[in-house]
C-alpha cells in the first residue's frame, strides 16, 4: 500500500513538473520572416504644384517685440525704409508735478547684435516728433504717418539723436530729450484733469526713430523695455515712465526677385495660398503614411547678392494654416499653425498629412491653405523659393509616401 | 489522481475559454510557424497529446483510452461522458539562406465532449476545435529613401492570427457487432486578421497601423466509420480499420480593410477609398482519411493512417495570391503504444503507458516548386488513473521546409499536453 502511494505521488510530481514546464513558458515573437511574409512597402510619389499663387496682406506692425529703425537696399526684397515709433506714458510717479527744465532721458533699448545691412554700426539716427496719429495695436503697414523733420516755428523740432556707439554692451543707452516736444509732454504730464490721458493719447503723437539719410542698416529697438526718465534737476528725483505705445513704420520698393522665384518676408505682407482639394481628393484610394509640401530655397541667390560686410537676418521659419480666414492679417498671427517646415539642404518641407487626412476622412475643406513665414517679432527677414516654372528638381512639389502592398 | 482534480478543471475552464478567444488575440499566441501567414493559416490536426505520441490522428477503435476528434464513427462505443481538450508548446528554429531565429508558439487545441446516449450504442459529440490557424509574427527592420535622398529606417510588425474554428455536434451509431458510423455536422467560423503596424524612427512620419480582416461562416459536415473485429489471429488481439470524410465547404467570407490614422488631431479608424469591404467565397477542401489498427493484446497496439486533403482545390476569392500555393497535402503516420500500467505493478515506470511514431506530411504548400514537407518524430507517455482518466504528454521533433529558393526550414520542438476526463473522475468513491 505504501509503495502504491509512493508510485502515485512520483506520477503527480511529473505530472507537476510537466505542466508547470508548458504553463510557464514564454512566448517569444518571431523575428525571421522579413520579404517572406506579404507585406507593405513605402513608395515615393511626386505630384507636382501647377500652381503658386501669391496674396497680398496689409499686415498689423504695432507692439511687435522688436520695433526696426534704418534703411537697407537688400537686392532682392528691395529698399527698406522703416522707423520706429513710440510713445511713452503719461503715469505720475510720487514726484508730483514737474518743472519745465526737467531732464527727459530715453533709456533706449536696442538689440546690439542682429544689425540688417551694412556691419559697419555707423550710421546715426534722429529722434523726431510724428506728425500723425497713430495706435500700435491697429497700426497696419499701409497707414502713412510723417514726422517733422525741419523747423516748424520758433521751436526746435528734433527731439533727439545718438548712434550706435551710444549703447553699452548689453544694448542701453540714455539719450536726453529735448525741443518742444519735452515742454509740450511736460505739460500733458502736470495735468490733472480727469481726461488727461484722453487728451494725450488723441492730441500727441509721439515719437520716432529715424535714420539719417545716409543710413545703410537697420536696428531693431525694443520699445518694451525701453523707458522715459524723468528727473527733477532740482534734487535729482528720478520718474521713471514705460511706453504706451509702439509700432514700426516700414516701406519696401523696388525688390527684385531671382528668376523663376517667389519671395516672401516674414512681415505677414503676402502669402501663399493653395488649394488642395483636387489633390486630396486623387489621393482617397491612397494608403500614404506622409504627404510633403516641398519648397525649394534659392540660396544661392541668397547668399550671393550682399556684400562682404552685409548681413541679414537669418530666414524666417515657413509656417501652412488652415483658412479660411476673415481677417487674414490678423489670423497669420494668432490662428492655430497646421504645419511648420523643416529645412534641410535647401529644401523646406512641410507636413500636410493632416491636412489631407482631414480632407479625406472628415471633409475638412481645404481649398484655402495659406504658407507664409513666420514669426514676426520685428526682425526682418525673407527666403526666396523657386516657383513652379522653375525646373522640376527645384520647383514646388508634393511627395506622398504611399503604402503599397507588394501583391 | 485525485489531488490533479482542481488544476485539470482549471486548464479545462481556461483552454475552452481561449478556444472561443483564440482567434485575432495576439496576446495569446505568437511566433508560430512562418508558413501560417499563408491563405488562411496551417492546417490543425486535432489530436491529443497521446495520439500526436503516435504519430496518428486516431482513427481506429483500436484503444479507447481517450476519446478523439478524428473520426466521428469513433463516438458509439463511450460508456461514460468523457471531457478532453489540450494544449501545445512549439519552439520553431527557423533558418533561411539569410537569417535564422526562433519562435515559440503557445497554442491552445480543442475541446471535445463526447456524450452516450445509449452506452456503447449511441454517442453524442460536442466539439469546438480549430481546423486551420494562423499564429505568426515578425518585427522586420525596413529602409525607403525619403525626399532628402537619405534613407530612412523603420520597422514593421507584421501579424497573421486566427483561422478557421469549427463548432461540432455529432452523432455515431453502432452498426451490429463490428461497425459504427457517425455523422457531424459543423459550422465553420473563419476570423483571420493580418496586420501591420509601422513603427518610424524619424519625425515627420507618424506611426500607422492597418489591418485586414477576414471573417466569415460555412456549414461544413464529415462522416466517420470504424469496423473493430476481436481475436483474428489470436484469442487477445482485436483488429481495427476506419476512415473518414470531409466534405469540400464554401466560406461566405468579408474582407475588410482598416487603418489606423490621425484625423484632426486625433488617431481613428478609417477605411480606404477602393479598399472597401469585398464579399467573397473561400472554397476548403474535401478531406479523407483511412486508417489500420491491431492490438495484439492489451498491452500493446499498433497503428498506420493515412490522410489525403485537396488543398488543390482550395480557393480563395479575397486573396487569390494564396492559392496558387496550395497543393494536395498528403500525410501518413505510424506508431505504437505500450500499457505496462495495466500489469497493476508497483514500481515507478510501471505506472504510465508509452508511445512513440513517425509521420511525414507533404504539406499543403507548393512554393517556387518546394512543398513545404514535414516530418515528425513522435513519442509520449500518459498518466492513468483508477477512474479511466489520463493525462497524456506528447514530445515531438519536426522537419519542416527547406532553405532552397531562400524558403525557410524550422527545426520544431513541440511538447504537448491533454486531458482526457471521465465521469467515472467525479464519482465519489463509497466507503467500505
């Protein structure tokens, strides 16, 4: 009996070892197999782009980060010629009023490294009085505003001036103020009527930095950070005033694109618009992983037309949005960006797979998709593309990667 | 035996449960053989673990341990419900001309319920077992040359899982002294899914997935006979032959084709213009098998089967490809089983019964003028108990394919298990 219980407890134990041995074994996933087995392959289609139409825009150029000052014949955008305005604000420090013969510095703020044009840092600039009304946040590049330049009276017009030699290392300088504007801002300053600030925003127009005729670069201030000190020469109290206002003025002629390019600035002044229904809609019985937009730079042509003591600005990044838009000037801005391009070799590429996987499988209309460069702080900067005439390496191009069976 | 109670209920509750699961879970098996991902997966002989020991399907009366699948006229002679099912560990070494790996493969079988309506006269049979399975998966490194003229490397994980399941009720009928037949009708389930998911290492190119489903049901029936005959030769041995027949059946089959992209901003479902769901029929093939057993006494038997099925008539309108690979499969198997357990001796190796086989299978695969041969060696042992229950465990070693035109050939280990209960193992024993 003993003996029939041993033979019975060894046949459980195998039986244990056994089971627990194909229980607990691990599953492993093949690795061989590779061109066997039916499966996709990623292949290469090139559509070509017949189209590039350009669209103007009147951009907003008010309270941008950088604000540029100077002049610049850039051979291919053209001839820059752009001021920046500014207006400080009227806020009452613990000072109370302030006499006449207060001292008025304007503790300028400049980026002292990114200089468009000539490296040369000669050039001078004025500080004038504008003669127009204006407003940063609706200033548009198609308002015209003027500042006095010559002797309008008894009183002396120029406001200020200074050079780049003014500023210390870290992009300051303190530049005194003066001429009929300082004595016309003092009294809006001492007024205590309940409209005062009304009546300074609508009857002063402020100031505005402007190169000297014979200026070769263009400076970018920064308004932002830029003050007004205001000091009592009698005990030196200082009040110290932020802006309330900024914009930049700038006027572009006479640029001449390469042959077979398209130009486009980062001042949201024109874009590029396509309409990618047709091609999405050819593209519905496609199983593609990737759709890219390809631009192609001219760069040599970029890096050939300045001179050796000539920098710009490096090139914007190139931005695709979805329209359609309202306010175009306003939505290249601030509406939701749908692709920015990667740039590699002279090419830019963007993905717009989205796009037309919203095309296909929800009816998003893409009829309206806008390409523009981006990023408009206040620097100003372009890339010059080839266009669809150009040849078919360079031209506009859109690639998709289609996933075919090898069946 | 009766302390295996609770974990051979558990297995049994477990495996029929994956039964229902197996197909399009690709958590559950993986890494099967490469030759699955072709048509509709690999053809599955359901047999047990003490049969595959044999090298055999189990077509004769010849010993009635356990029940079986194979043959519907099998099913008049149960005294008692019997409850089997099983489970199966295969470690495929696969070599090509370029590559070599391994893939193991967890798969789980069948379960059969085998019902006597009148005791060694009438059997009643429930079965859900798979008839074909797909069950592999490979990661392959890829390369494609992106706009920039550098080439790009990504990997995709390729999937083939499912097959074609059949859901049995059948009926065999004792026929005089020496014969029986049986009759089972089915319904075939076919749930096939092979995909793709592309994993990119470089941005810009955003993970994608896309499967193709192939579903579809078919009533399918077969017809089993056995003749069994007792001292021929001598007064303790019993001659046995039998054979079955599977009739050719048409899949009503859907293929559907779905991908996985990003739709505003959000991964979803969608499905590709001229890639529609298609409707079409998947002709399987008509399937006989005939086979001879002697025992000449209770200790020992022997047995040679044979099985013909006419892959060459296989068809498949969704996938026409597949096809032209198929080719007639051909199989024969012979082995032997011992049962020193009945002797009633004490010692150690006294207490199990051994088997051993050899099979050779032509395969159902002709490709580039290869057919995808296999050949088995067999052997087992089983766990009897005192309630006529065992527990069966199978080892075999395959050959399969071959390296030429750069096809693969997989060295194949398998060990198998499967549980054979009767209800004599849920009677409690009275006390003397």
């Amino acid at each position: 009996m003993i003996n029939k219980n041993k033979a019975a407890q060894s046949r459980q134990l195998v039986f244990s070892i056994l089971l627990s041995f194909i229980l607990l074994s691990c599953e492993e996933s093949g690795t061989v197999g590779a061109g066997f087995i039916n499966e996709s392959e990623i292949v290469a289609d090139t559509i070509m782009v017949s189209e590039l139409p350009i669209k103007s825009v009147d951009p907003y150029l008010g309270k941008l980060t950088y604000s540029a000052t100077g002049a610049f014949n850039d051979p291919i955008l053209g001839e820059v010629n752009a001021m920046a305005l500014f207006k400080p604000s009227i806020i009452q420090g613990d000072i109370g009023d302030l006499p006449m013969d207060t001292k008025a510095l304007l503790r300028l703020n400049i980026d002292i490294e990114n200089i468009y044009g000539r490296q040369d840092r000669e050039a001078r600039f004025k500080v004038l009085r504008v003669a127009d009304f204006w407003r940063g946040s609706a200033f548009k590049r198609s308002d015209e505003v003027s500042v006095v330049e010559s002797d309008g009276g008894p009183i002396e017009q120029q406001v200020g001036e200074f050079t780049l030699a003014d500023f210390d290392t870290t992009g300051f300088a303190e530049l005194e103020l003066s001429g009929n504007w300082k004595s016309d801002f003092i009294r809006f300053y001492n007024n205590d009527d309940a409209n005062r600030d009304s009546v300074y925003r609508h009857e002063d127009f402020g100031l505005a930095i402007v190169p000297e005729d014979d200026a070769n670069e263009i400076i970018y201030a920064r308004i932002s950070t830029s003050r007004l000190l205001l000091i009592d020469p009698a005990d030196e109290d200082t009040t110290t005033n932020i802006m309330l206002d900024w914009a930049t003025d700038i006027d572009i002629t006479g640029g001449t694109a390469p042959a077979n390019n398209v130009v486009l600035s980062n001042l949201y002044d024109q874009y590029l618009q396509f309409n990618f229904t047709d091609i999405a809609q050819n593209l519905d019985n496609n199983n593609f992983v990737r759709a890219e937009l390809v631009l192609t730079a001219n760069e040599n042509a970029l890096q050939n037309s300045l001179t050796e003591n000539e920098e710009r600005f490096e090139t914007p990044p190139f931005r695709i949005q979805l329209g359609p838009s309202s306010d175009i000037a306003y939505d290249l801005g601030f509406n939701t960006i749908s692709s920015t391009a990667s740039y590699d070799e002279g090419k830019y590429r963007f993905d717009i797979t989205e796009l037309f996987n919203a095309s296909i499988f929800a009816d998003t209309d893409i009829t309206e998709v806008y390409l523009y460069a981006g990023q408009n702080s206040g620097y100003l900067s372009f890339s010059s593309f080839f266009d669809v005439t150009a040849d078919a390496a360079n031209a506009p191009k859109i690639i998709i990667f289609n996933l075919e069976n090898e069946e | 035996m009766k302390n295996l109670v609770f974990p051979i209920l558990l297995i049994v509750c477990l495996l029929s449960t994956n039964a229902n699961a197996q197909t399009g879970n690709s958590a559950e098996a993986r890494g099967g053989s490469i030759y699955s991902s072709i048509g509709v997966g690999y053809p599955v002989d359901v047999t047990s673990a003490g049969l595959k020991a044999q090298g055999i399907l189990g077509l004769t009366n010849i010993n009635r341990e356990t029940s079986s699948l194979a043959n519907p006229g099998l099913w008049a002679s149960t005294f008692y419900s019997q409850a089997s099912t099983g489970v199966q560990l295969t470690r495929a070494n696969v070599e090509n001309s370029a590559s070599s790996g391994t893939n193991v493969n967890l798969q789980t079988g069948y379960l059969h319920l085998l019902f006597p309506l009148k005791p060694g006269k009438i059997g009643m049979s429930v079965g859900m077992y798979p008839v074909t399975r797909a069950n592999f998966k490979s990661v392959n490194t890829k390369t494609f040359n992106s706009t920039a003229n550098t080439e790009l490397e990504y990997t995709n994980e390729v999937q083939s899982f499912g097959g074609i399941n059949k859901f049995e009720v059948g009926f065999a009928f004792k026929l005089g002294e020496n014969f029986s037949i049986g009759y089972a009708p089915s319904i075939a389930f076919l749930t096939l899914k092979n995909s793709e998911a592309l994993d990119f290492n470089v941005s810009g190119f955003a993970d994608h997935s896309q499967e193709i489903d192939y579903n579809g049901n078919a009533f399918a029936q077969r017809f089993g006979f056995t003749g069994t005959f007792k001292s021929i030769l001598r007064e303790t041995d019993t001659f046995s032959f039998g054979g079955t027949l599977n009739l050719p059946y048409t899949i009503d089959a859907k293929r559907t084709f779905s991908a996985i992209k990003n739709v505003r901003g959000a991964e979803q479902e969608v499905t590709i213009n001229g890639a529609e769901d298609q409707n079409g029929d998947i002709d399987m093939p008509m399937e006989a098998s005939f086979g001879l057993g002697y025992s000449p006494n209770n200790l020992f038997n022997l047995a040679v089967e044979a099985e013909l099925q006419k892959w060459s008539e296989f068809s498949n309108a969704l996938d026409p490809s597949s096809q032209k690979l198929m080719n007639d499969r051909k199989k024969i198997g012979f082995g032997g089983q011992y049962h020193p357990y009945r002797k009633n001796l004490d010692t150690f190796l006294s207490g199990f019964k051994y088997a051993a086989g050899i099979s050779y299978d032509t395969g159902h695969l002709n490709i580039l003028d290869q057919n995808i041969e296999t050949l088995w060696l067999n052997t087992g042992f089983g766990i009897p108990s005192k309630v006529a229950s065992f527990v069966d465990f199978s080892f075999q070693y395959g050959f399969r394919g071959t390296t030429d035109n750069n096809l693969f050939k997989e060295r194949i280990w398998t060990v198998g298990m499967s549980v054979n209960l009767t209800e004599l193992m849920f009677v409690r024993p009275k006390l003397r």
